[in-house]
C-alpha cells in the first residue's frame, strides 16, 4: 500500500463454497506495515477433508493490490482415535488379501499401516483372519468407497463381528467374511479397522474405545485374474536367521516371475529383487539387513504381472 495511513477497509474471507465474512478494518495501518487481524466469526474446519480458504482485503486506491489476497488450503485429516490395548484387546495380526500384518499394541491405540494394501474385487467376499490376545470382542471394518475421509455406514464392510465370544485373556484367531459391494467405486481407499472390548462399535469412525485398537491400511479395489487369486492364496513366511539376516519365503500356485520390494516404515522403497529363485511351489530368497537402520520394515512380493501380491514384517535390532 503507498498511502501513508489506512483505516476504515473491508477485509473478507470466503471458506469453501461458504457465504463471505466480511469485516471492517477500523485500526489503521502504515505503508509496508504488518498487524495481525482476528475475524469475530470463526471459520468452521470440523468436516473432515480439504478445505479451501480465501482472504482478500478491499481498499480504495491502493497502486500495490498483488498482495491483496491470499488462498491457503486447510486438510483437516481423519480422526486418531484412542484406545487402551495394553492388556490384550486389538490385532495381533490382521490378515486380508495380501496383507499379514503381525504388529505390537501403540500406546495410544492406533496405527497407521496404509502403505499396506489388500487388493479386492467390487462384490466379492473375503476372508479375514485376525489374531487377538482376548476374546469377547466386536471388531468393525470401513472403506472408503468415495474418498471423502468421512466413514458412514453405508462404507461398512464388517459390521460387529463377534470374536471369540465370551472368552477373556488367551490367544485367539478366528477368519470371518468382508464383503465388498457390487457397486464399489475402483482404486485405492482408506480402509479402518477397529476392535472394542467394552460393547458394538457405533457408526462413529472416530469415537474412543475403553478397550480395544484401531488400524489403518488401504484397500484396492478393481478386477482381479488367476493368477491374482493364487498370490491371494499364497502363504508367506518371514523367518529369522539371526544377525539382521532374513528368509523370505512364499508358498504358492502361482508359477510366474515373482519380485520382492522392501518399504520402511515411511513407505519408502529401500530394496528390491526382480526375481525370486523359486523350487516347486515355493520361492525363496535371503534378506541382509545388516546395513538397515534399526526399526520395522515391510516385505512385498508379488508377481510382475500381478496386481495382488503379499506383505510381512521383518524387525532390525
């Protein structure tokens, strides 16, 4: 602004496809001066998702207008919920189409494994295996069919299965069915699973649970082949040899060219084998990871043609 004093302007903000606030400047203000400046209306950013804000200032005769407004983008992310698993309730290990995630209770009850996918068919029926360490729980599954980051009941796909029912502390698996609609929209969406100890799980995605767990992984939905089906049916083994050495070894009918891929925990890309040597019905390769950083990492294997392939977890000390 080259005036010397300004005061008495409109400033406005417009949040979405919302109506605009709009609000007069009765400070005043100098050339290059910079103050800072609170509506009396707060922005509404509770609905999960992108938003878009866009703040502009109205003022009469002002020869430098290319800072008169800015646009910054808001992505108010899914809910974390929290949960007490401590004692046993949550997954031990959760089993679905290619994935085989064994993995440890986080303090706080959640955890994010979406750089793990389950490859899906719309109107199919699937078996998941889940292992727990207590019983007597429900266990509730979303996908995000319309990428919206809001779950609604019209996305469940595992509605309150009971597992192991009346059972307390002990180790319990137990392979139960999500179906996936006819209709579901094809490519990649979040998908939620959550175990409660304390009653059903309610519609609500994002509501605490005395105890129990929630995880996040991806679901990919679109056509599957033969060949999909036998990397789906395949049985993957992570075995530990000992000095951050490992075997991994894929029991299968599939019979094409198999790769390995190795993620960090970030779902950074940090190894890969074009070819796994196989003998019969198995492929089998050895992991060094003596020079890897310690921390959890994921091993990916799966045809070259394929869509479907399957994923373990290996631990660096």
């Amino acid at each position: 602004m080259e005036q010397t004093i300004k005061s008495g302007f409109d400033i406005q903000y417009l949040l979405d496809s919302g109506s605009p606030v709009i609000q007069t400047f009765d400070n005043t203000i100098g050339s290059e001066e910079v103050l800072s400046f609170t509506f009396d209306v707060v922005g509404d950013f509770t609905e999960v998702g992108v938003h878009t804000l866009d703040v502009t200032t109205s003022l009469g005769g002002d020869q430098l207008d290319d800072n008169d407004a800015i646009s910054v983008v808001v992505e108010n992310l899914l809910c974390l919920p929290e949960s007490n698993c401590t004692v046993g309730h949550g997954f031990d290990v959760f089993e679905i189409a290619g994935i085989n995630n064994d993995s440890d209770c986080n303090e706080e009850g959640y955890s994010n494994f979406t750089n793990l996918i389950a490859n899906l068919e719309p109107g199919s029926t699937n078996s998941l295996t889940v292992t727990s360490n207590y019983g007597n729980q429900y266990i509730k599954v979303w996908i995000d069919f319309n990428d919206d980051s809001q779950l609604t009941a019209g996305e469940v796909v595992v509605d309150n299965y009971h597992f192991a029912a009346g059972e307390g502390s002990g180790n319990f698996t137990e392979t139960f069915d999500l179906v996936v609609p006819a209709g579901a929209i094809v490519g990649e969406h979040l998908m939620r699973a959550r175990t409660s100890g304390v009653g059903v799980i309610s519609d609500d995605s994002c509501q605490e649970i005395g105890f129990g767990e929630t995880e996040d992984y991806t679901a990919n939905i679109g056509s599957l082949g033969v060949e999909d089906y036998e990397i789906n049916n395949s049985e993957m083994i992570i075995t530990t040899l000992g000095d951050n050495q490992f075997d991994a070894i894929l029991n299968t009918e599939f019979d094409g060219e198999l790769f390995l891929a190795l993620y960090n925990s970030l779902g950074q890309r940090v190894g890969f084998s074009k070819r796994v040597p196989r003998q019969g019905n198995t492929y089998k390769i050895t992991i060094d990871m003596s020079n890897m950083s310690q921390g959890v990492y994921f091993v990916r294997m799966g045809g070259q043609t394929t869509t479907a392939y399957k994923t373990g977890r290996i631990i660096v000390k």
